[in-house]
C-alpha cells in the first residue's frame, strides 16, 4: 500500500480507434468516471491532473484503461507526470497562484 | 526547416538547485520568456501549453533551458507532450470546449 | 483492483537534493527496489520499463518514490509512459525485435 | 539558435491509423531516419533516445512527425524527455553505466 499523496497529470491515448484522429468520445467517457471518484481534479487541453494517495489515483487511471478498451479500442498509451512532496502540504491548484504571484511582484517592480 | 504547426505541453524541472524543493521563481522566469515571445500559450499546474510552428515552440524551450541554466542552475530535465496533426485545424484552447460539450450533452440525456 | 497488464517506462527525478546535478545513487537505490520486486524490467539511459498486472507496477513506481523520501530527498517528480493491450499478449523485450526485424526487410529489400 | 547540446528520449504514437493497433511499421521508418541524421542515438522498448544539439535534435523529432504524416496519418503524438546539463559532458550512454558500477559495488559489498 502506497498512502503518499500524489499529484498526477495525465495525457491517455486511444490506438487502434479507426482512421479519425479525434478522441474527444473517450477522453469524455474518461472525465465521467473521474468526476465520479470523487477526487480532486481539473481538466486542461494536454491532460487532466488528478489529487490524491498514491493507490487511489494510480488504480483511477487503471479504470480509466480498462473503460477505455470495455468500449473496443485494443490499445491505450498514457504519459503520468507524478509528483510527491514531503516538505510541504500544498495542492496542485496552488502552484499556478504561487507562480502567478511572483510575475505580478516582477511586473510591480518592473513599472516602478 | 519544420513549419509544421504543433500543440507542445511542457513541464520543466531544475536540477540541483540546493536543499530547497520549491522551483516556482524558475517557472516564474520561464513564464516571462513565454510572454516575450508572442506565441499562444497557457500554464496549468502541471506544465505550461506552447502553440505555433515547430521550429519555434522547440526552439522556445531550448531557450527556457539556457535561460535556467545562466540562473546557475547545472541541469534542466523537461516532459514534452506534442502534437501535430494535418485533418483540421484546431486551437489546444478548443480541446477542452469539445470535451465539455460531449459531458454537457451526456448529462442532458441523463437527466431526462 | 485492477487486474489488466501494463508496460510502464518510467523517469524518477529526485529534487532538493542539493547542489549536485547527479542522482545516479538514487537510481540505483531504486534499481535495487525494483531487482526485489520479481517483475520483468529493464533499465536504460532515459528510464527504467518495468512489465506487470497495473497494481503492482504502479505500487512498485510508489514504493520508488516512498523510499527516495526516506532517503531525505523532499520532492519526487516521475514520468510515466504506460501501455496496455487487448489484441495480443507481447511483452516489452519483443517490441524492439518486431521493429528491428522490419529494418532487417527494408535494407535486404533496398540491397537487391 | 540553441546550439546546447541535450538528450532526447522520445515515444512517437501514430494516431487515425485504422483498427490496427501495431504502429511498428511506422516506427521503423522513424528509425531509418534517425539512422540518416548522423546523430548518436539508441531504440529500447519505450522510445529512442537521441543527443546531439537542442535544435539538431528537435528539428529530427519534427520531421519524424512530417514522414509519418506524409505517410497518410492525420494525427501525431510524441513524448519528449530532454536533459541539458553544464556541470559536465557525459553520454546518455555513459548513464547506464554510472548505475551498474554502483549497483555492482553495493552488491559487492552485501557480499562480504
């Protein structure tokens, strides 16, 4: 068991899909069963970042594979970008503030 | 020469940078390169979205390692997710909003 | 629980570990912990790639993380690739010999 | 101009390209590409790995991207991890290597 609190920003591709190259279908019926398992969570247009212990946010994405080929696709490629601290307690949604701060402090400083 | 147009999401990380995890003044720095060089972009708490010619978006990143690397930072490791495609013409910005459409729709049936 | 079998690649990046840019005592850290393990794996010069049912290996990229914590490294980041499939049992070691054996085609084929 | 020197290790996914989930096909034409580029570069199971300068390297992966679309496919995805480092010159070969010795020291040492 692996209880560390993760932050994990994923990016899945369906292969074997037939000759269109959108994937928006799935990447759809993969934001369904996110929001229903009740973590933290946010979509943007490269992945979605997903909050939570280790276990459970790994085994997500495990469903998400699963739910992906259940719908006849042969073949599912995903790139995790995980990351784990021991320093601190801070959400993935404050990383963005953090670094937003610090261009307005530059911007001030920069207008004086 | 490769003018091909691409979507790149990148998430960069100094190495060795002494005791301290934080890495959030680097991405700040990074972020006004980005700004300066007038390409569409978006940051997200796992990375940062670059869109436009091939040439330019990678040579943009190389640009944010030797940028790094002058704040006396010996080394830069990068995930870059890319994409390119030749089937229709779509912003990373529309991703999302297709994405969303679909769940909006599902939800509507389901809530019939 | 999920069940189904994986290939992951994956990047460990310890961060705050002071003013050297070398990890390679953590990787081999992480070598050991994986030996241990009893799954098929490979390392080479950008990751590791590590063959099991998707609990186990992503429990093992944990355990990774964990022990790099225990170690007194603050903040871990891993980039994961990771690929399932429905349509054949192939292990990872077989897909360098599918691809090498079509070069072999090719040059025999442009030899003549 | 980014002439720093990196290593690029790169998992390019052909997508739209029917109900077959096998790209090795493609891969191969990759690999005679990067055969003929003249730059330092080894496949494994996860991708290929290729060093040189940021924007020799890059500019490769680019017309990777412009054969396997010249190929008919309407869509392509690649993973990128990309070191740049100061402190030192050294291989992505020599990485491999650095691990092993250590591995074999602690195995040595256990041994006593």
């Amino acid at each position: 068991m692996t209880l560390l609190k993760c932050s994990a920003d994923f990016c899945l591709i369906p292969m074997g899909t037939g000759e269109s190259a959108s994937v928006s279908k799935y990447i759809a019926e993969v934001q369904v069963l996110i929001r229903s398992s009740g973590l933290k969570y946010a979509m943007h247009s490269a992945g979605t970042t997903v909050e939570g212990p280790w276990d459970e946010v790994m085994g997500l994405i495990g469903k998400a594979h699963e739910l992906i080929h259940s719908l006849g696709v042969p073949r599912v490629q995903t790139d995790i970008r995980v990351g784990t601290r021991t320093d601190k307690k801070q959400s993935f949604t404050d990383k963005v503030t953090v670094v937003e701060n610090i261009l307005k402090e530059k911007d001030a400083a920069a207008s004086v």
